[in-house]
C-alpha cells in the first residue's frame, strides 16, 4: 500500500488582504504619500492620525476615506491646511473597491512596514 502526503501551503485570507492591500497601496499611492514624511502630500501619519480623530471606528473611517478619495472636494476635506500647503488632490481613476481596501489598510496601521 503506498500512502502519499500531501503538503498544502496555506496563507491566511487576513495576511493575504494585507498583502494585496500593500500592493494597491504601494502601485498607486506611495508615489504622493510617504508613510512619515510629506513630501508632495500629506504622510500616512497624518492623514490617519486626522482621520482617526474625526472618525474613530472602522466603518465610518472606510467609508468617508473611500468617498473623499473617489471624489476629493475642499469643501468636504478634513485637512484644510494640507490642501493649502500642497493643492488639493487630483480625482483618481481608481475603483471605489480598491480604495476601500486601501483605506482599510491605512486604518488598521499596516502601511508603516511597506512604504517610505
């Protein structure tokens, strides 16, 4: 009888939300948004630390991040003085699910490994 082992490399779905969070993150944001400096935008630092005080819970962070960067307006800004110093920032072509992931990513603080 011959008994063959199978070996299954397995990757969690919460790393590999991670991962690809960081990806999308990283293709399409990282350019502007450095993780501790600013540069040519606000740094990560900032905008979380901002947005984490108007909105502390996920849900609400995830949703008014996704829907200003969908459709960024200085009137429904929460980083006037930013806009001031480096412009407001241009509309993205992006798709409302990608940046709801990024936004997510951004709020659960796992950027720090991955950028600048």
């Amino acid at each position: 009888m011959i008994k063959f082992i199978y070996l299954f490399i397995s990757i969690s779905p919460i790393a590999w939300n991670v991962e690809a969070a960081s990806l999308l993150f990283n293709g399409n944001c990282a350019t502007c948004h450095f993780t501790h400096k600013a540069v040519s935008a606000p740094s990560v630092d900032e905008i979380r630390a901002r947005y984490l005080q108007a909105f502390p819970t996920k849900t609400e962070f995830v949703a008014y991040m996704t829907n200003w960067v969908t459709n960024p307006k200085k009137e429904t800004s929460l980083m006037h003085d930013k806009i001031e110093k480096y412009g407001l920032m241009p509309q993205m072509a992006f798709e409302k699910d990608v940046v709801k992931e990024i936004a997510e990513y951004i709020y659960n603080g796992d950027v720090e490994a991955t950028t600048r």
